[in-house]
C-alpha cells in the first residue's frame, strides 16, 4: 500500500471519534501502524443519548469520555485536536486548525468518519429558533431551553402565553424524535408533576411531527402501532403527514392535507434530517465520486472512494445499498476499514501481495427505540420485541457500548433513579448558550445595521 | 410582625437559592408561612466542591441539584426564577426580572443570601484572562480552558509557547485557590499522565500565588505548613508576597520584594478574592446600615438591619464579628433567622408579644481543606487534624451537605474513581463559552471602534 521504504511505518489518519473513527482506531491496536486519529472535539460521543442529557438523566460526562484517555494505552495512536478544512487525495493530507493553528497530516491510509449534521433542508434559518441534537452544546441547549419553558410559563399569566410556553414541538418521528418526546412528556408528567406553584405541568403538550405517514419508518407495522400506542399513553400527540413550512421564536407553520395552520410552540426541537459532513462532498469533487441527496459518499463495495483504494469512508457520511445512518454500520465499517489496512500492512511486510477485498458486509443485529420507562421496541432479526423485554433488551445493548466501567456504573445509577424513582441528577442549566445567543443576535443586527447604510452610500454616489 | 389581618399568611421572601437561603426556607417548613425563594439560577449550588467540576471529577449535576425538586414536598414554599433588581424596605417589595418579565413580590419578612461574586479589586477587565470560579458556567469554562491548553501545547513546535501552556497560575491561596492547584497538579500528573504523545503533562507547572505571606490564612500554622508541604510534594509551586498587577492573555505581572516580574502563562485562575452581591450595597444605601471594603453589610446582633428587624441578611453578604464567608456561616444565619420569622409568628397568631430575640451566635464547627488525594488539613475545634484522617473526615462531611441521595452515591462514586483509580468521569469539554467569548470580544471590538469616529465627529464640529 505504501510506496516508501519498508523502515518507515504505515500511517493511517483516522478523522472523527465518533463510533466509526473510535472503533477503527482501536481495532488497529496491534497492528504496526502509527494512528491519527482528528477530531474537532476532545471526547467520543454517544449520540445515541444525547436526548437524556438534554432530559436530565445523564450527565454529559457519561456520554463523553476523553478520546485520549479511551485511547491512552494504545501506543500507536496520537489524538489531534483540530477541525478538519481540507482533504488532499492527491497528496495524502489532511488539513486540520485547532484555535488558529494549522496542522497538516500525512497519511498512507485514510479513514473518514466525520458524521452527520442536522439538516434544516435548506431553511438554515429554522436552526435558531428549533436547535437540533448533534453535539453536548445542543444537548445542554436543549436542555436549558426546556426548563426555561416551565420557567417563564410559571411566572406568565396571560393564558395564551402560558399555553405557548407549555407547548413542545418535537419535529422528526425517527427513533430520536419519539425517544425525546416521550422523555420531554415523562419529564412534565413524572419529575416535574409537583415543582411548581402557578402551572401543572401536567398540562404540557408534547407534540411529534412528521412529513411522513408514519413513526419510526425503520420498523414494521406492528412495532410502529406499539411505539405510538405508548406515546399516546404518555400524552403525546402525534401529527403525521405534516410538513413544516416555516419556525420563528413562538412557534411554527405546518401545512398538511387541510391546508396551512400555525402552532403556537416556544419550545422546538429538530430531529427532522440529517446533512453528511460537507467533507463527503469535498472528496466527492476529487474523487468523481457520486453523493447522495444528503451529501453522502457513494462509495465502492470495499467502502472506498473511486480509484483511492486507500479512502475509506464510514459511517453517516457514507451511503452503501442505503444502509441506515447507525452506530452498527459506523462500528462495523470502522472495524472492517481497520482490517483491510492491518492485513494488507501486514502482506507488505511479508512482502507478499496484497490479499483481495471482500466487500463490505453489513451485519444487521437488529435496531430499537426507547419509548418510555419499562417500553421499548425492538428488531432484531426476525424477533419483533415490544414493552418491558424490548426496554430492558434496549438498557442491556446500550450500557454495553458506553465506553469505560465508570460511565456505565454512573448511567446504570442514573437510569435506576430515572425510571424506577421519578427524579432526574442532572437538570443543572448553564447560561453560556443565552450569553452566546444574545451576543450573536447583536451582532447580526450590528451587521444588518451596518449593511443598510453602506448600500446606501454606494447608491448615493 | 405583620399589620394586616389574622387571616392572610405571612409571607416570607428568600433571595438566594445558596447555603442561607435553602436551609432558611427549609426551616421554615412546618411554619405557618408562605415562602418565597428568588433565585437568578435554578439550582442550588455546592460552591465548595465547584473545583471539581471545574477539574472533571464531578459532573455540574451532582452539585446542582433543581432547587424546585429539592423543595418540591414543602408544600409552603415556592420558587421564583430571577434576578433581583431591586429591594424597596419601605414599600417591602422585592423586584427581579427574568427573561425580560418583571415581578414584583412583597413581604413581610425577608432574608437576603445573594452571595458574593469574584473580586477583582477594581481590574475588572483581568476577569476575561483570569475567570473566577463562582458559577457551573464558571466551572465548565475553567475546565474547557486547562483541558485546551493541554491540547494546545500538543500541537505546538515553539518551546516557550509550549511553556507557557503548560504553566497554570492560581490566584489566591485560600482554600478555593489550595484545593484547585492540587487538583490541576493531579490532573496533570496523574490522570493525564500518559494522554498525550509529544507533551508530557508532568512537565506542567502549577504555580499558586498570594499577596499574603501564607497559604490558608484561615489556618494555624501547623496546617498551613502541612498544606504547603503537601503541595510542593504535588509540584505546585507555592509564590507568596506576590501581588498581581497585570493580567493579560499571555501570563500576568507579579510584584513581589524584588520588584516586577513576568510569569508567562495561558492559563489563569483567580481565587484572590470576593465582593457581596450589590444588593447589600442598595441594602446599606436605604437603611443607614455601613458595609465593609468587600460591600458587605455589618447586621445588627439578630442579622437585621438597623431599624429594619423584618430585613435579616445572612451569608456571604453580611459581617458580623468579622465571620467568615463560608458555607456553615450561612447555613446557621438562614436557619438562625427562619427560626426568629416563626417563634414570632406563632407568638402572633396566638395574640402574645413578640418574643426577644437572642442574638445570633455561630458554632464554629471547624474548617478544613483538602490538599490532595489522601491528604486534608482540618481545625475541628482544638483538634488541628492532617493527612488521611483530615481527608476522610472531609470526604464524609462533604458527602452529609450535597443536597439528595442520588447525588451523594454518584459522587461517592466519582471519588472512588478519580482518588482511587487515576481517570476522571467528567472531562467532557462544552463549546458555548468560547462562541459566547468570541461573540462578546467582537461586539466589544465593534464599540470601542464606533466610539473613536463619534468622539472625533465631535470634536471636529
């Protein structure tokens, strides 16, 4: 694979400590390698649960752990802190600035996990007004964003925009959407019943949108039919076939089969889409690869890009026979990019030839949501699982992907308290995101301010 | 106590949700009042332990508990989110504002526990290059900036930039300012140890600064000598009789005997000092009362204010007999007060006199700090204590004040981890503040150079 001499090390560049970097990186561990792996944030994030962060359950720290200290005993790999601007197929680099410093890396292999963003389609604008869920900030937002809700409904008395405040917009019926609004509708119902003096949470409406005709499209019908039976149970209204046409601080427009109508919301959450990291399109122009509608990679049977066997591409940024955007296809495509490179460093140093690629083979161990304490549904196989075996089926496989003992005794702690309790450990607020908000919507009005005259002055001349 | 009728309660205001003023409003639970608490935030918080937070051993949650569940039971007190502007003793009105909604509550008796923020002795502007450590967001941001300089000094090639990177200064050597240098010193010599690839993090320096001549002032001399020991057998660098006189974000400047000096460093934090809320000053200003240098106010024998026996002001606001600003100082004044509200009360109800108030006396139940992993220092009454049992003794009293059962097994867990073990559980870095930081510095960029063309415009005319 390498054309220098057989003294110098492979050196694979793994970008992102998601699922798909962490996993390939680690499974590289005894080969001899030297790993990079970049990314722009210090820790691996368990996406999965981010909606209990932003809920209260978790603390952040259970969900993100250094990538360094996971990585620590692996001598072949180096963490570098850094967002990646640029990738170079041609000269086998990565560019990388971390605080203003530019780091280019070299690499011989490379595997490129860079993950999925949140997509507004197009209206970029709906973003501030209905955060979605991607990155702890998000989580924290949320979270913040929440609880103010209850917050400002305590102290209201106009009836209209106490309702407004109470109202919960979850837009996005996949697996994140219903696991956050049947939290959002826990959290009113259960944790908050008796907090306040003014309003009954109680009263909370959680609604879950979909342009869709259905909940959670990954699953049948029957698990479709459970999941919404529980929502409902909970409290959850459930809007489908209902495309949101605009959002703004009070709320959003929705138009479905009976025309436009408006509702009234402060709280929105986005889990409608998902962009693939615009590094997908980057490689896409170098490579003449083919992307996606959301900017994922079409990649080759052996998950690499045309004509650069040594570019991989994994997980949410890449598209292969539509598999799902998963941790399970992120895991699996880290680890099999991780494989190929080990064996074919390993047949060069024999100085034997490079063994053939077996395609890619996704292996399917089943997909789940959780619904609510004690309900859950799950896929797995043929199995179609619903309520208490679902739930517990679903604690069980995500304890056992929370990297490091410690996370798992504290979440296993935290979900005890949660779910057999009612309280939540983690409903501490920061102020950061109102501070940064409030600063950033100055300057936007500096700026519009600011572009108004000059326009002016142009034209006057 | 109150002129009006037997048949309305009487109300009782709470401003802050700190140590004075949940166990003040806690104490009242079984009278027969209405209780109000005024809070800018919406948890309690455990100010001692926010080091920890700030060094990744605890998650904010753990010490942040929501001050609405923690009072959710005591049916007579309720919880107002807002920052309190203004307190009229005359009208008996408290007035806050929260999310740009004003509500004006009124009392018959009221208890002020608003705390102390830093103080950076009239150099405001040291506080962007040195943050105190005050707030969760304090915590978090602190945590972000000793985290990134590690990661900073990673990808640097210039050995003094490396240098000053890795150089952490504490000022102050209080308590606060001991505890966070040994923890840094442990962060970097023990858990993150073997993290990076071209830096050794045991290279770190910590440098702990005071004006004064010694550490832990508080202290007898055999435990400050214990203190400093311990210290410099952790690394840090102990600096006293060292003013600062200029802080920017590069290092600050030091005068000491010998003159000015540069200490180069990217990290700073300060622990020099605190000022009371400026309420005590609006206090002061209506009710004749005189405040101390810090802004706090000296209280009359039962915490009141002169000529104002309904006003009690208990904490790190008020100075009585030079008390100082900790935790059971606060705890006792609330508790103090809330028992004077409801013997008269009842006194009242019952159509008796007032009964006499007896002067408030603290029972000093010791002091203690801890150095580091296995090594406190405590003064319980005679008894000056060190080493081990100094620490057990700490991680148990410490462990009886965190607020609910959940919190205090996760952090006995989190303890167990990080002072056993060498990893911590909560070094997941949050982003806001330095989009928030970003966002401030360019609006204050974009006044200052607005200010200048004005300024000219005006002298010009």
């Amino acid at each position: 694979m390498s054309d220098t001499s057989l003294a110098r090390r492979h050196r694979v560049v793994v970008i992102g400590s998601g699922f798909g970097g962490l996993f390939a990186t680690k499974a590289l561990k005894r080969t001899d390698v030297d790993v990079t792996l970049i990314d722009r944030t210090t820790h691996h994030l368990f996406q999965p649960l981010l909606y209990q962060v932003a809920t209260g359950i978790l603390s952040e720290g259970e969900i993100a752990p250094a990538t360094r200290l996971v990585l620590e005993d692996q001598q072949n790999a180096s963490v570098l802190i850094g967002g990646v601007e640029k990738i170079d197929v041609a000269d086998r680099t990565v560019t990388s600035t971390h605080r203003g410093r530019t780091t280019v890396t070299e690499y011989d292999s490379l595997v490129v996990s860079a993950g999925a963003r949140q997509s507004y389609f197009g209206n970029d604008h709906f973003a501030e007004h209905a955060p979605g869920m991607k990155t702890i900030d998000d989580a924290l937002e949320l979270r913040g964003r929440i609880l103010g809700a209850f917050e400002s409904a305590e102290v209201s008395t106009d009836p209209a925009e106490r309702a407004r405040l109470l109202t919960f917009v979850v837009v996005g019926a996949g697996p994140t959407g219903v696991e956050m609004a049947g939290e959002i509708a826990q959290l009113a119902h259960r944790t908050l019943a008796g907090a306040y003096r003014t309003i009954d949470p109680r009263d909370a409406r959680i609604i879950l949108l979909d342009a869709a005709p259905t909940v959670l499209p990954p699953f049948d019908d029957k698990l479709r039919r459970a999941a919404a039976d529980t929502l409902e149970d909970l409290g959850v209204e459930i809007q489908l076939g209902a495309m949101v046409t605009d959002v703004d601080d009070d709320g959003l427009t929705v138009r479905d089969q009976d025309g436009e109508r408006r509702i009234e919301a402060a709280c929105k959450i986005w889990s409608a889409g998902v962009a693939a990291s615009p590094l997908g399109r980057q490689l896409a122009e170098q490579t003449g690869a083919d992307t996606d509608r959301a900017g994922r990679v079409l990649v080759e049977p052996d998950l690499t890009l045309p004509g650069h066997s040594n570019v991989f591409v994994v997980g949410d940024m890449m598209n292969r026979d539509g598999l799902p955007g998963v941790a399970q296809v992120a895991i699996q495509g880290g680890r099999y990019a991780a494989q190929l490179i080990a064996a074919e460093v390993r047949a060069h140093r024999k100085g034997r030839d490079k063994p053939e690629r077996a395609p890619f083979r996704y292996t399917d161990k089943g997909s789940m949501a959780m619904i609510s304490r004690f309900h859950a549904v799950a896929k797995v196989g043929r199995l179609q699982l619903t309520g208490l075996l679902a739930w517990l089926l679903w604690l069980l496989i995500h304890l056992v992907y929370i990297v490091g003992f410690k996370s798992r005794l504290a979440t296993a702690i935290s979900w005890t308290w949660s779910f057999l309790g009612r309280t939540r450990g983690h409903l501490a607020v920061t102020e950061q995101q109102v501070v940064a908000r409030t600063a950033i919507n100055r300057l936007d009005a500096w700026e519009d301010s600011r572009a108004v005259p000059e326009a002016a002055t142009a034209s006057a001349r």
